[in-house]
C-alpha cells in the first residue's frame, strides 16, 4: 500500500487544520478527488497548490470524507506500519496502566489508528470498527492483536456510529471463541461480570474507572443514589468505601441484574442495595414529590448528543435532571454529574449545570473536576477526542 498515489485536493484555505495534524477533512474543505475511490481506500491529501499534506483514510458516506493518520510523506504504510501502531498503543497502557487487566487498548484517533476500539478483559478483547478504514483493515488488525497479545478470544461489538459511516451492523466473535457466559474481571480490586457477546458498548464502561477511585473518600456512611447505574459499577465502589445504601436506576432490566450479581459477586448484602427499574426523568420527579433525599447523587447518563445539532435539546435534558438531583440532596449533599456526549464541551456543561443550581435554589460548589481515564487519552492535536467530563459538587 505504500504506492498509493490517488490524491484527495483540499480547498484553498482549507489545509491549517491538516498541517496542525488534526485528523478530519470535512466534506465541504475537499476541491476533488480521483474518481473511483472506495470507503475504507487510502489516500494522500494535497492542499490546493498541491503541497503534500497527510495519509488519510478516505470515506465517500461520512460527513468525515478522510481521516489522516500520517503526516511523513515517505512514510510506507503498509501492515508493518499498522502492527507497529498498534503495538505502540498497547505498550502506552502498560507503561501508563501497569496493573490494570480491564482496559481500553486502542482509543481510535488517539492513538493514531482512526476508528478503531480495543477493549482488553483479562485474556479476551472486544473490538469495534467504526470508520470505513478500520472496517477494511479489520481481518488484519484482528491477526495483529493475536500476534501481539496471543488473546483467548476477539469479539466484535457493534454501535451506533457506524451508521453514520454507512456500515453495516457488526457483532460476534472475530477470534477464537468469546465465552457466551459472562467473564469476570478486576478494577481496583473489585470484581465485575462482563458480557462479551452482550450488554452495551464494549460491555463494561472503563472510561469510568478513575473516577470511581477518585469518589472513593466520599461514599463513607452516604445514602447513594447511583441514576444510570447499568452494571452497578459505581454502586460496587460506593458500598466497598462504606457507602451506607445504594439505589441503582435504570431502564434496562438486563443491566440492573447484572448489577444484583455484581454486588453480591463483590460481597454486599441485599440490605445495603436496591435495584430499581425505572426512567430516571420520571423517577427523581416521583422522589420530588414525595420528599426523598440522598447524601450523594450519581448521574452518568448515556450520550444525550450525538451531533452538535443535538447540542440544545441535551442541554435541556442535563439541566432536567440535574436540577432534580440538587433537589434531592439533603444539605452538604455531594452530586457527581457527567456527560459523555463530546458535542457538549466541559464549559458549556458546567454551565448547565450551574443553570440547574439556579433553578434548584441551591448553591453548589466544584469540589473535583471529573474526565476519561489514562486509557483514553486526548491528543492536543486532537481535542474531539475529549468526551467524557463530570463535576463533583458539593451542595449548600
Ligand atoms: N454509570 C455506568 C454507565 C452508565 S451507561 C457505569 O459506570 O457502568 C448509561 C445507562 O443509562 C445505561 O445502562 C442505560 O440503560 C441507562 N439509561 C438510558 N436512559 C435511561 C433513562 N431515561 N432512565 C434510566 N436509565 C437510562
């Protein structure tokens, strides 16, 4: 592939982007290109004079047409140069995560390989293609990971965004045979099933798992109230810092059973735990009107916004909910309030939630500011890659 010398011709004015290596051409900074490119084909962007500019990864259905890569025009990029990617990635968790055995492995854009998730459990990985590239590179990127990690298994798991970049629904196993029961897997000591055929994303949410260390000086004695909880994996690290009670809400009932074995797997009497199925907007306005109060409020909902189009509605529902937990909280109350949707930035998100304080008639103060853990870093380059952010507030 290190031949490859199909051109995609930017639009002048369009390359500052490109030379500052941030990833993605749009479709409207593209002049031409030579016809006939497939999804998933690699291409060498030219700026308008003809300036050698980035490798991309060239996508007719993405509003991303390409996503560059590389910025060495000599560069040979053939499956050498994918497998040292790759095995640069892996080598930045264990220098970084010596110790962790449930860990992001791959973080797409970030780590230079564009579309691409791996998730390690212990000895099994999960892998998610969501760019065209990635998509095509797929068989090769899974014979890399085996030769690299020698894994016990590799299962596909699919998601949303793929749509958007006009691939197909993907899931199962890539490799070996990914167990059908659920696995068990450590995070600071504490132990949790992972479904690696089931359950959402890449089955267990590890870009949590910092800031389910970082509460830990705070659940000693609190009654908990943990809205989103899926698997309870915020409710096992509360109860095993002394939390006094947890109440775990969610819609899915599948989540919410894998949290009671989670919670037993970790040793927690029954008395020290609910599970409610329930709509947390509705939920917490039932907890309103009857006057029930908590010492701390976990929300870590899914992604309200998609796309920045998506921006002001989401907005609406972080200020809902978040404006219901403040109150909720008895005074002194603590409320760890995230957002993973990448379309809302920190600012904006801290104003919202400063909004719901307002409303709410209470005074809250920033005690922590939350984000993704080490395993899935943000290239400077790239601040997209930036998704994940939470507040920790302490509540007069
Ligand atoms: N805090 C979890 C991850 C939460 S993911 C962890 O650390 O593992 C978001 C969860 O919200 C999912 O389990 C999903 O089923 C649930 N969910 C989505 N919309 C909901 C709603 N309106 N009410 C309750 N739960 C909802």
């Amino acid at each position: 592939m290190g031949t490859i010398n199909r051109r995609l011709v930017l639009r002048p004015g369009k390359d500052k982007p490109l030379r500052q290596r941030h990833p993605w051409v749009f479709s409207g900074a593209i002049a031409r290109y030579e016809d006939q490119l497939l999804a998933g084909e690699i291409v060498q962007v030219v700026a308008a004079d003809g300036t050698w500019l980035a490798w991309a990864e060239f996508n007719p259905g993405s509003q991303i047409r390409a996503r560059a890569f590389a910025w060495e025009p000599e560069k040979v990029v053939d499956e050498a140069f994918w497998r040292r990617r790759l095995a640069a990635s892996i080598e930045r968790r264990r220098r970084l995560l010596p110790d962790r055995q449930a860990v992001r492995l791959v973080f797409a854009e970030s780590d230079g390989l564009p579309g691409l998730i791996v998730d390690q459990y212990g000895p099994h990985l999960a892998l998610q293609t969501l760019t065209a590239g990635a998509e095509a590179r797929k068989s090769q990127t899974v014979a890399h990971l085996v030769d690299l990690l020698q894994p016990a298994s590799i299962a596909e798991r699919d998601d949303p965004v793929r749509q958007k970049e006009g691939l197909p629904p993907a899931s199962g196993p890539l490799w070996g045979e990914p167990p059908a029961e659920p696995i068990v897997i450590a995070e600071h000591g504490h132990r949790f099933y992972v479904d690696l055929l089931g359950g959402q994303k890449t089955g267990f949410y590890l870009d949590q798992a910092a800031n389910r260390l970082a509460l830990a000086p705070y659940w000693a004695g609190k009654e908990v109230l943990n809205a989103f909880s899926y698997t309870g994996a915020f409710a096992v690290a509360a109860l095993a810092a002394g939390a006094a009670h947890v109440t775990n809400v969610d819609t899915s009932a599948e989540a919410l059973i894998m949290a009671g074995r989670n919670l037993t797997l970790n040793g927690f009497p029954p008395e020290r735990w609910t599970n409610l199925e329930a709509d947390v907007f509705q939920q917490l306005r039932r907890w309103r009107d009857e006057g029930r109060q908590f010492d701390l409020v976990i929300l870590d909902p899914p992604k309200f916004a998609a796309n920045p189009s998506q921006v002001e509605r989401a907005a609406r529902a972080y200020k809902d909910i978040n404006w219901l937990a403040l109150r909720l909280l008895r005074p002194g109350g603590l409320l760890a309030t995230f957002s993973c949707s990448g379309s809302i930035e920190r600012d904006l998100f801290q104003k919202i939630v400063f909004g719901a304080a307002l409303d709410a008639g209470r005074e809250a103060r920033i005690i922590t500011h939350f984000s993704q853990g080490p395993d899935h870093p943000v290239l400077l380059s790239f601040p997209e890659g930036a998704y994940l952010k939470g507040l920790l507030c302490e509540v007069g």
